[in-house]
C-alpha cells in the first residue's frame, strides 16, 4: 500500500513540476482574454476568428512560459517580459470583439453637462489657451506618450537591471488596465467628438493634436469610451512604477504629471467626457488600493 502511495506522490510532483509557471501578470492576460471569449459566446453573433484567437492567447502564455521552463537560456525569459507591452495593445482592441448591445445616446446626453459646466462655466478652457499653443501642445503630447508607456517602463526596468522586479510593475498596471477594459463592452457609448460633432472644440490645433486623431482615426475601439482607457494606462502606470521601485519614485512621479495631464485632456480635447476619465482613475485607485491592502496584510503576518 505504501508503494503504491509513493507512485502517487511521484506522479504527482511530476506532474506538477512540468506543469509551466506563469507569472502573475500572465494570470491577469490569460483570464483577461478568456473572459473576452465568454463574452463573444455570450452575446452571440461575434465573428468565430477573434473568439479563437481569445482563446488562442492564453494557450500562447502556457506554451511561452513552458517554453521557457525548458530553456537553460535567458531568451525566452526575456521574451516574456516584453510580449504584456504588445498584448496590453491587442487587449484593447479585443474590447470591440464582443458584439455590441444596442443602445441610444442616453449615456452621452447624461454627461455632456458637467462636461460643457466644466469647460466653460468653470474657464477650463479659457485658462488653457490662455497662453496660446502651448499648454494645448502639452496637454496632447501628454495623450500620445501614454502609447509608449508600457515599453518604456519595462525597457527602464532593464536600463536599472532590475528584471527580477518587472513584474512587480507589470502585475497592478495590468490589474488596473485590464479591469477598465473588462468594463468597457458593458457602457456602450460614443465620445464626445462624434456624438456632438463640430461642439465644444479646443480653439487652438496643434501638430500633436492632429496626430492623436489620426492614430485615434486608425487603431481606435468604437465600443465605449467609458471608463476612460487612456486615463487608467496612465495612472495605473504612475502607481505600479511607485509600488515596484519605492525607493526610486522619481519616475513614477513624472508619469503620474503625465497622467494628470491626460486626465485633463481627454475632456478639453473632446476625446472623452469627464466621468469616463474620473472613473479611469477610480480603477486605478481601487487597483492600488487593493494591492496596498494586500501587501500590508503579508506584512503583519511576517512580523
């Protein structure tokens, strides 16, 4: 009998030793992109090729991190620690992959007050362009560095050697990120700019301006536009970057400047209405908060 137990437990540890270890970040993907997948069934009438490649990614995780699991090397490692930057991306636009419900405008007409209340009640942009080009050509360079977040955060991991602690970054930025774009397909809506076209405009066009709309023209969701993707990448951002490297908090300070800025213009710009961009930092507070909680408790318990 105690053979054959013994059997047991080998197997077992067998098993569970060419079992591949994912990493945290990973964990956040692979459920991210099953629960698009869920979704597309749910709804029914979605194109059957995006559900498979739903499906398709965390399959992709396992065999990259068995991948690595096998290798004497550091290629693979390596590997994974870029492909978040690229599925972030892909995560993005799979939030238009689920069909969508059918809706008015009921959201957007709901929002829009507080929005022109703001913007010309309050002087919002009256006291931006009260300097000319300037803080508009700021406020929109702000929106388009929030692209190259995600690469260049991991890639300053790697200018400092701190690999070991990239994914202490990769997993709150991805829990904040990813849980704003788990909400999007359920608030269906438009952005200002076309629901209220040619109404409450910047005053001043700048070349930065231009290309956000052409890259937004070219590579954007139309499903929803609250919460506010832009708004929750940047400070998700800002607050892994704290969390990870607490004694190095100078970057994590710019890109929470950064990320301030994008909140603003995202109602200025017309890209976004107010709520959608408070409730993109709303994500990223609970996210952290959330994570905060939970280091704190491992804490009292090992001391």
């Amino acid at each position: 009998m105690s053979s054959e137990r013994t059997a047991v437990e080998q197997a077992a540890c067998l098993g569970t030793r060419t079992l591949p270890k994912l990493r945290r970040s990973e964990w956040l993907l692979l459920v991210f992109f099953l629960y698009i997948a869920a979704l597309i069934q749910l709804r029914g009438g979605g194109s059957p090729y995006r559900s498979a490649l739903a499906l398709l990614i965390p399959f992709a995780l396992v065999a990259l991190a068995r991948a690595d699991s096998l290798s004497t090397g550091r290629v693979w490692s390596m590997v994974r620690d870029w492909v978040p930057a690229l599925l972030v991306l892909i995560a993005y636009w799979s939030v238009d992959w689920p069909p969508r419900p059918h809706g008015s405008h009921a959201i957007e007409n709901a929002l829009i007050g507080s929005d022109r209340k703001l913007l010309d009640d309050w002087g919002l942009r009256t006291t931006i362009e009260q300097f000319g080009a300037l803080l508009p050509a700021i406020l929109e360079l702000a929106y388009l560095l929030v692209y190259a977040v995600p690469p260049l955060a991991i890639a300053y991991f790697y200018i400092r050697r701190e690999r070991r602690r990239l994914d202490d970054f990769l997993f709150p930025f991805l829990l904040g990120t990813l849980t704003t774009y788990s909400l999007l397909p359920h608030f269906p809506s438009e952005g200002p700019r076309f629901v209220f076209a040619g109404e409450d405009l910047p005053g001043v066009e700048t070349v930065f301006r231009r290309l956000n709309l052409w890259i937004l023209s070219r590579c954007d969701i139309h499903s929803s536009v609250f919460p506010s993707g832009h708004v929750t990448v940047g400070f998700s951002a800002a607050f892994a970057m704290l969390l990870a490297l607490p004694e190095n908090r100078r970057i994590g300070w710019i890109l929470l400047a950064i990320a301030s800025l994008v909140l603003v213009n995202t109602v200025y710009g017309r890209y976004h209405y107010l709520a959608d961009g408070l409730a993109g930092l709303a994500v990223s507070l609970v996210a952290m908060t959330i994570l905060l909680a939970h280091k704190g408790r491992i804490a009292a318990r090992h001391s």
